[in-house]
C-alpha cells in the first residue's frame, strides 16, 4: 500500500439521487457529470458536493481527505481504500473546518462523461464499484446502504450518509464560496527590466506533425505555457477564439454537445458584453471560457499596467456576472514577449498558444467545409492544441464531420484543465 497523494485528484465519490430518490438500474449508468450547490455530508462531515444529468452527487476522494478521511492504494488488485483519519483519542481530525467552503461553480456546468471501469474502491469492508471521466473515478454512495443510511434533507439542500461504524461531529452547513481572488500586482516597476521584445507565436506543421523552434522553447519554459500536450498520446484540445460574434457559435455548442467534446472559447471584453447568452450557454455546457484580454491589444504594444488591466478587467467582468474565475489566457494575435508571460503568470493565468491553427479568421474568404476538412485533417497529432475561431462559417459547417474523422483516426477530446493535473 502507498499513498496516493497524487492520485487522489483523480478519484471521486459518487452519492446518489434521482429527483432525490435512488434509480433502479445501476448496471448501465453512464451520464454527464454537472456542478451544482448541493451539499453532502458523511457522518456530518461536510464534503463540496457536484452532480450527474442522470441524478447522482458527486464528491471528490480529495476533498474526502482534506475533510476526514484517508485513502491508500494498492496497484496489484485494482483497489482503492477509505477510512476515517482519527486520533489517540478515536475523534475525526478535520483541518479547517471552520473555513469550508462548497467551489464557486455555477449549476448546470457539464464536467464530463462517465462509465464504469476495473478500478474497485474498498469502505468499510464493502467493495464498490468505481466509474471513469476524463481519467478521474468515481463511486456511488447509494452503495454505502448496507454499510448505514443515505438520504437527502432538503431543508439544508444537501445529501447525507450515515455510516453507523464511524463517530460524527455536527457541523454547520456548507456555505457557498465566492471566486477565489486572483492576485493583486500593486508595483509594476520590476516589470520594466524585464525583455519586452515582441514574438508572435510560429510553428512549423507538416502533416501529422507540429513543432516551435528550440529558441521559443527556451524562452517559454520558464512560464506557464501550453501549446501541445507532451505526455498523452492520441489527444486533441479544441479551442476556439471569439473576438466578435458571426453566428456560429451555437451551431459549434450544438456539434460539440452532440459528441460530448470538451472545448475552450477564448473571448473579448466586447463579447462578454454583446453575446453573455452566449458565454452563458458555454458555462451551462461545461466548456472552459478563457481570457482574450478586454479590448484585444497587441500586449507587448503596451505598458505593463495596461496589459495588467485588460486582462483583469474582463475576468473581473465575467466573475462578476457568472460567479467563476478565467484561469487561462491566449494573448491577441498570439503576441507576447517575456514580460508579458510573467505578468500574465504573476496574474494567476496559464498562457494558452496552439500546435495547429490555419487561415479561417477572414470571414469574407471563407472557402467551403471540403475546404476546411483538407486545411485541418492532415495535420493531426498527438496532443494537438488547435485554434480555430469561431467566427468561421467554415469551422462550423466542417465540425461534425471533422469530429468524427478525429475519432475514427483514434484520437480523443481532452479539456486544458486535464494538461495541468
């Protein structure tokens, strides 16, 4: 047995509940999992809680251990185990539990889909069965039945397990968390020694191939940079740039939701404020929604405090109006400079850049989906981050049929969160 320090970030614990009663079949459970302000609670202790379309609450074994519990693995039998951390004493020791508080996450956010894997997790001397997303597990806490009791209190909206081998503390509902604050830069004057020669970001493609020069490579390393996805083979990272709206938009949403594919808009301040149904309905998906500054200058065009203030100025826009932060940022026309990937780092942003992108930004000289399907399909490969804007008739006329191929060629989806696990 080892601990499973990193690995916890990828198990979860499911509870369950359909309009708050269990479902008959659990054999074939497959579904999306959402966000949600539901609570959950096992033995009192409270745990931030997430959901399935098809009527389950999620927890995460991470927040199990930050709350309570300890989990070990063992490689050889496929098998993860739960228990409660105790003392001397036999009393539970929860580290701040007077701060707990559930994510700032909005209801109806599409998270993933899931299906049944060989994974197995032990509590209480039950085996239970355990479910994959997007590379995370997952158990059902309606199986914790025959260990003790689980039931929904709508007075406090949360589900509760009652597991009768374990002691309990009660505990004060779970309040809901505003968007952690992004850091604050109050002295800009550092920022003025540092380079500020502008790049704009190059690849070399070739088909089933993408490179940057070693040169960039060099420069970047020492920043919180994607471009490509190294360490997982056969994976595609779709994202799309929004500067202004042309009527695709849902038509994409429509396609990607089709398919279940996790995606990326990067979007303007101008579009947040002309198109927030349409933000909205990116955040209802679950799609991540990142940071393409608020008027769309060229950054290292301006001062540090100006390029500091058209970042923060749209995040602070849309955590206002939707309750979550922006956590990535792709720098207009991909200009950039060493100064302005440490500002963005020191911001609290992973600079996004891409593997793959072609010319479909001119919405006059759109050429046709066959067009399209010949600019994009040859140029697969591993961990490819592709930028396509979504003002492009082309783009969204070619998406179906350009997702299909992907998969057909092998290839899964994978959202930017799962690149920085």
């Amino acid at each position: 047995m080892k601990k499973i320090s990193m690995l916890l970030v990828s198990f979860m614990i499911f509870i369950t509940t359909s309009v708050y009663t269990f479902p008959v079949s659990a054999d074939s459970v497959t579904g999306r999992l959402l966000y949600t302000d539901i609570s959950a609670y096992i033995n009192h202790y409270p745990i931030p809680a997430y959901a399935s379309d098809t009527g389950y609450i999620v927890v995460k074994v991470r927040d199990l251990e930050y709350y309570g519990f300890d989990v070990s693995w063992d490689e050889e039998t496929r098998t993860a185990n739960l228990d409660l951390k105790t003392s001397e004493n036999n009393q539970t020791q929860i580290s701040g539990i007077d701060n707990v508080m559930l994510p700032a996450q909005k209801t109806g956010i599409q998270y993933s889909r899931y299906t049944l894997n060989d994974t197995r997790l032990m509590f209480n001397g039950k085996s239970i069965d355990v479910y994959n997303a997007c590379g995370s597990s997952f158990i059902r806490l309606e199986e914790l039945n025959e260990v003790g009791e689980v039931y929904w209190v709508p007075e406090l909206k949360a589900m509760k397990a009652w597991i009768n081998a374990f002691s309990s503390t009660d505990y004060e509902p779970l309040a809901k968390a505003s968007p952690e604050p992004k850091p604050i830069i109050s002295d800009y004057s550092s920022y003025y020694n540092i380079d500020n020669t502008r790049n704009d970001w190059w690849f070399r493609k070739a088909p089933g191939y993408s490179e940057i020069d070693s040169s960039v490579v060099s420069l970047i390393s020492n920043h919180k940079v994607i471009f490509r996805d190294t360490a997982r083979p056969k994976k595609i990272y779709l994202t799309f740039d929004e500067g202004y709206e042309e009527g695709y938009t849902n038509q994409i949403i429509d396609v990607l939701n089709k398919y279940n594919i996790p995606a990326a808009f990067f979007i303007t301040g101008d579009y947040l404020k002309e198109s927030p149904e349409l933000v909205e309905r990116m955040l209802d998906y679950g799609y991540t929604v990142g940071n393409h500054t608020f008027k769309h200058p060229i950054l290292p065009t301006v001062s540090p405090e100006s390029a500091a203030y058209q970042i923060s100025e749209l995040s602070n826009r849309f955590a206002e109006m939707f309750g979550v932060n922006m956590n990535y940022i792709r720098p207009p026309e991909g200009s950039y400079s060493s100064r302005t990937l440490q500002l963005a780092d020191d911001m609290g942003y992973k600079t996004v850049f891409w593997s793959f992108a072609y010319s479909d930004w001119d919405t006059a000289n759109q050429k046709g989906a066959d067009t399209a399907f010949t600019q994009i399909a040859p140029y697969l490969h591993d961990g490819a981050v592709m930028l396509l804007h979504a003002c492009s008739s082309d783009n969204a006329n070619v998406l179906d049929r350009l997702i299909q191929y992907i998969l057909s060629e092998g290839y899964t989806f994978g959202s930017l969160d799962e690149i920085w696990v």
